[in-house]
C-alpha cells in the first residue's frame, strides 16, 4: 500500500472498520525463517521488554512513543528504526509486516485496529481492548482481516499454566468443576485507586507529548506524577483497573480450561464507584452456564487488593504458604491450584499422591506469533480468544461501576436488566481521533 493510500485510511476511511479487507501483509519472503518488519508502537517499561522479546530474529523496522526520553533509549538499541511520537504517523510508512501495542488500555483498539485495516499482523498487550465494545469489534475485525493476532498474556505460554489447563480440561484430575477462586495482590502497592480527580495543572516536560498520550481520551490537563508512567491505570479515562492489569492473565487459564462461554450474571461488591478511578477493592462474582467440564452452573469469584478466598477452602496442609496471586479450581474429586508464579498443586496432597502432571516445556509467547506469520499459522491467544476473554474481564468493572447485579446477553452485547448499565460498554472518541466503528 502506498504511503497515499495509508494517509487517505487514516484521515477517516479505514477500511478496517468498515467492512472493506484488505487483506494480511505478506512477507516479502515466504521462507519459515524469513524476518518479519515489525513497527513497535509504546516502547517504554513493558513495551520496552516486549520489543526485546520479540527482535530476535526479526527487524525493528519502526518505533513510536510520546516520551522522547524513551523513544531515544529504544532508538539507540535500534538505529535503523524510524521515530515517531504519533503512532498514526507511524502507520503511514510503508515495509510493515506488523505491529506490536504496549500502551496505556485506552489506545489498544485505535491503534490496533487501525492496523488490521491496513491489513497488518497484531500482538497487542492485554487487555485487548479498554471497552467491551472494542474487544467485539477487535475480534470481527481479526475475522474480517485475515491478520495474525496474539494478545500479549505471556503466561499462556508457560509450563506452569499449559500443565494445569492440561491437568483440568485434558486428565479431568479433580472432576467437573463448580466453583473458581481467582485473586491478586493488586492495586495497593503498585499504584493507586480510589481517586478523585486532581485538581491543578502543570505544563508538560518538553520530552512528553501530551495530546498524542491523551489520544482517543477526553481532554485533561497533565498534573505532574498523577498519570504518567504508570499510575494511569487506576483512572477509567486510560486504564481498566486491576481487571485490565491481572484479570487477563489469571481468568484466562479459567476460560481456557474449563472452555467457558460468556457469564451470564455478574455482580461486585466493595467500595461506592467513583467516576474517575477504580476501588480501592473489589470482589466480583460471576455465574456461568454450565458444561461438559462444569457443574450446571459455575461460579467464579474474582478478588482484588489482598482478598482471598478462605483458606479451608484450600484443603491445603497447615504449612502450605499461600501464594498473593493464583487460582483455585474446586472440583467433586479434590481441588487444583495454580500460582503467579507458583506451579499447580492439588489437593488434598495425599488423594493425589500418583498423579503424574504432563511434561509440557515453555514456549516463547512472542515466537509464536511471529511464527505464524511466517508459515500463516496459529497462535495459542488470536483475538477470536482474547477478544472475548477481555469481554469477560471488564464486565466485572461494569458490574462495579453500575453498581448491581447484572444480567449479561453476549448476543446482543448488551445488559438487559440495568439499562443504565450499558454506557460503560463503549464510549466516544475525542474530537480529532475518532475512529469510525470503534468509538
């Protein structure tokens, strides 16, 4: 595609989001070793290892980030590699094979799904997508498109987390399961949540770009160590809270495993919601339909901040020490237990004694994305997964912020018993970054 064409889909006619494909990019080479051109758009702390992840064997052909102080370190492990502080700028250039997003949730979907339009592999970090809304139109976009999709939930890829699904949806070890506890340790100490909007304003360093930070967001001022760099996921406008950080990675070996479907209720519980921030806590409880793995109806119950489920539960010995961050699956045979980064454990210990657990190694999350775009294979977390997974996800914060038990129709993406619950599923781009279908 010329450099013309790329301008022409970017000032409003992308045909990404309506409806017109224009097919994958095809590697110059279609040898299986073939170097893929990958543009990186957000290079700085988790975009910054993702980079080197994913550069072995392949060419940084193009980086982006509204921090010229990150931008530069990144251009100086990869001098050959164009700079740009727009990302849209960046999707102009031609010799693009894919991209790789690592930016605040809020500029996943119009970043990504820009690129799918002009017909461009994807890995995208979790969650996919800052809106429920934009999760679904990501996965008929990737359907549409044709591209090579990942979202970037590297656990999936470890021995840890591939030995317990196998051990859950493969052996059946513990039986059909009824209930599922999933926690964290998160926000507390890593970054703040419970927040009202500050007050103030400060001019930004000249090294930071604001506006292109903003992007799709609404219209805010910068105030000095309040967003950036990383305290912005506890603040709606850019982030999705502890769901958006860990829900991904812990509730995926759940979906996966037990191959679930959409919640069809969901409630929390914790702290009044505040419009501008996340809780300081939350509990969620999410009720599925049943299956072939499941009991009639699964529960699963998802705890923020240092709350767990109790520890009898566990059926743990008196010494097991416990993990801030895991998974308890709670089966008619016994339970499985699964740490971040703990290995999967069942109990109890003794009924389990002759168990062998699958020999399943670590495989590089990133090498298999770029893999498959070389041999137009698979990945193990394509946005027909993700997409849904992200759904799931921040369906718990719908239910925080509105503040009841919610009735889910997956079909109709839409809340049915609390209307006013439907306007935290989507929400309008700010002037000047609309992206026709996503906002």
């Amino acid at each position: 595609m010329s450099t013309s064409s790329r301008r022409h889909f970017l000032k409003g006619t992308a045909a990404a989001v309506t409806g017109a494909s224009l097919g994958p990019a095809i590697l110059s080479s279609a040898a299986p070793n073939a170097k893929v051109a990958i543009a990186c758009i957000g290079v700085g702390g988790k975009g910054w290892t993702d980079m080197l992840e994913v550069a072995p064997g392949n060419e940084i052909v193009a980086i982006c980030d509204i921090d010229e102080d990150r931008l530069g370190k990144a251009a100086v492990r990869f001098d050959k590699a164009k700079k740009f502080t727009d990302w849209r700028k960046l999707l102009e250039q031609p010799g693009i094979d894919a991209v790789m997003v690592s930016t605040p949730d809020h500029t996943h979907a119009p970043a990504t799904a820009t690129a799918m339009g002009l017909g461009l592999h994807c890995y995208t970090q979790k969650p996919l997508t800052h809106s429920i809304h934009e999760a679904r139109r990501l996965t008929e976009l990737a359907a549409e498109t044709g591209v090579i999709t990942q979202m970037g939930i590297q656990h999936h890829a470890t021995k840890r987390i591939k030995t317990a699904v196998h051990a859950i949806r493969e052996d059946r070890v513990i039986g059909k399961i009824s209930e599922v506890h999933a926690w964290t340790d998160r926000p507390i100490n890593f970054w703040k949540q419970g927040l009202s909007r500050p007050e103030g304003s400060a001019t930004p360093p000249s090294t930071i770009h604001w506006d292109q930070w903003l992007g799709v967001a609404p219209e805010r001022p910068f105030v000095e160590g309040v967003y950036l760099p990383f305290k912005w996921r506890g603040w709606w406008d850019f982030g999705t809270g502890v769901a958006g950080d860990m829900g991904c990675h812990i509730l995926d070996p759940i979906v996966d495993a037990l191959e679930l479907g959409p919640p069809s209720t969901i409630e929390a519980e914790g702290p009044a919601a505040l419009p501008e921030s996340g809780p300081e806590w939350c509990v969620v409880h999410y009720v599925f339909p049943g299956n072939e793995r499941t009991t009639d109806t699964l529960k699963l119950t998802w705890y923020e901040a240092g709350k767990m489920p109790p520890r009898e539960l566990f059926q743990a010995p008196a010494d097991w020490p416990g993990t801030k961050n895991g998974i308890l699956f709670v089966g008619e045979k016994g339970n499985l237990f699964v740490g971040f980064p703990e290995m999967p454990e069942l109990f109890p210990k003794e009924k389990f004694a002759d168990y062998q657990w699958a020999d399943l190694p670590d495989h590089s999350h990133y090498g298999e994305w770029t893999q498959a775009i070389r041999d137009s294979g698979k990945t193990s977390t394509p946005f027909s997964y993700a997409g849904p997974l992200t759904e799931t996800v921040l369906l718990g914060n719908v239910a925080h912020r509105s503040g009841s038990r919610i009735e889910w129709d997956s079909m109709a993406l839409k809340v049915t018993n609390v209307a006013e619950a439907n306007r935290f599923l989507k929400r309008d781009y700010r002037k000047g970054w609309e992206i026709p279908g996503l906002g």
